[in-house]
C-alpha cells in the first residue's frame, strides 16, 4: 500500500516542478504562445489533483498506528498544491492585464483607472479565495484528526476488550485450579488418616499377638 503511495508521490514531485517551471515562464512569452501555456497548465493542475486524491485514497487504507506519517506529508503537499494554483492565478492576472492594454490601447485616464480598480479588485477577491481555501484546509486537517483519533479510540476499546477477556479467563483457571486442589487435598488428607489407622490396628493386633503368645508359653509352662 506504502508502495503505491510513494508512486504517486513521485509523479506528484515531477509534475509540480514542470508546473512551477511553466508558472514562472508564462509572464516571459508572446501572447500566443502564453495562451498555450496557460492551458497547458491548467491541465497539468488538474491532474495534480487527481493524484493528490488517488493519494488521499491509499492514506486512508494505512493501518491507523503508520499513517501519522503519511498524512503529514499530505498535508505538505495540498499546502504545494494551494500555492501553485494561487502562484497561477496571478500569473493569469498579469496575463489577462497584459491582453486587454493591447487590446485597448491608450484610451485616456479613464481606461487606466478602471484597469487599476479591476486590479485591486482582483487582488481582493484573491485574498478571500486564499482564506477560504486556509479555512478549507485547516477544517480537512482536523477532520483527518478526528478521524484518525476516532479510529484510535476505537482499536484502544477493542484491545481493553480483548485483555478483559484475558484477564476473566485467567481468573476461570485460577478457580478451577483452586477447586481441584482443594479436592487434592481432602483427598490426600482422608489417604493419611486410613494409613495412620491402618499402622494403629497393625500395632494393636501386634501387641495382642504377643501377649497371646507369651500367656500361651506361661500356661505351657506352668503345667509341666
């Protein structure tokens, strides 16, 4: 899965260095050629995109306890991505300021001065897709965090789960052991008594067997 990851990461890197190259290029060129270029870039954006999706994809197949990592460096990358793509829009700008003063030429103050408010409100626009795009990407991160904690959370209930099972079926066994040494034992104490009963009756019947023989041999005795 890492495999895969790494794959397009690294056509991710190639692909956004020709961007950033052609990015650089495009105020430098004749407006022909600068309108190829600008769709030749927006075309490379997308499938920048895309791979930063396909991306995203194999993140969330890694196992919760190795994606840290990964999703740190998906972070890097959108973060590149935004840059790129704001980096473009301003070069589309000068590009798109350029053709309309060849188109208009020099038609007094007034064309120079709506050209001047469009810029700044241009500009103005831009600061807010910015931020709407930081606020986008701060609201993606922490629900990638959410996520990924929630997932935690979750493999952590599982394993107290599974060591409280552990932990009920050691303590069965410890019954259970308890239980059969405690029958072991009156057992073997009930074993005892019969061999200390059994050796009192042999020395009983010993004492009286000599008795009967010593009284046997006096009355023997006596009557020669």
């Amino acid at each position: 899965m890492s495999s895969d990851f790494e794959g397009y990461e690294q056509d991710f890197a190639v692909l956004t260095a020709e961007i950033t190259s052609k990015i650089a290029r495009v105020p430098r060129l004749p407006p022909d050629e600068k309108k190829q270029m600008v769709a030749n870039v927006e075309k490379q954006l997308e499938e920048a995109k895309e791979l930063l999706e396909q991306m995203d994809l194999e993140v969330r197949e890694i196992p919760p306890q190795s994606r840290g990592m990964y999703s740190n460096r998906m972070r890097s990358y959108k973060q590149e991505m935004g840059k790129l793509e704001k980096d473009f829009k301003r070069s589309r700008i000068a590009y798109s300021d350029e053709v309309r003063n060849e188109l208009l030429g020099d038609d007094g103050n007034s064309s120079e001065n709506q050209l001047i408010k469009l810029r700044e409100e241009r500009a103005h626009l831009l600061d807010n897709t910015e931020r709407l795009e930081r606020s986008s990407r701060r609201l993606e991160a922490g629900y990638q965090i959410a996520v990924e904690t929630e997932q935690i959370g979750q493999e952590m209930l599982e394993n107290l789960s599974h060591d409280r099972e552990k932990i009920q079926r050691a303590r069965e066994r410890l019954r259970e052991t308890d239980a059969n040494l405690g029958k072991s034992s009156r057992v073997l104490t009930g074993m005892l008594r019969r061999i200390i009963q059994n050796r009192i009756l042999v020395v009983i019947l010993s004492i009286i067997l000599v008795i009967s023989i010593l009284m046997a041999i006096t009355f023997s005795v006596r009557r020669h």
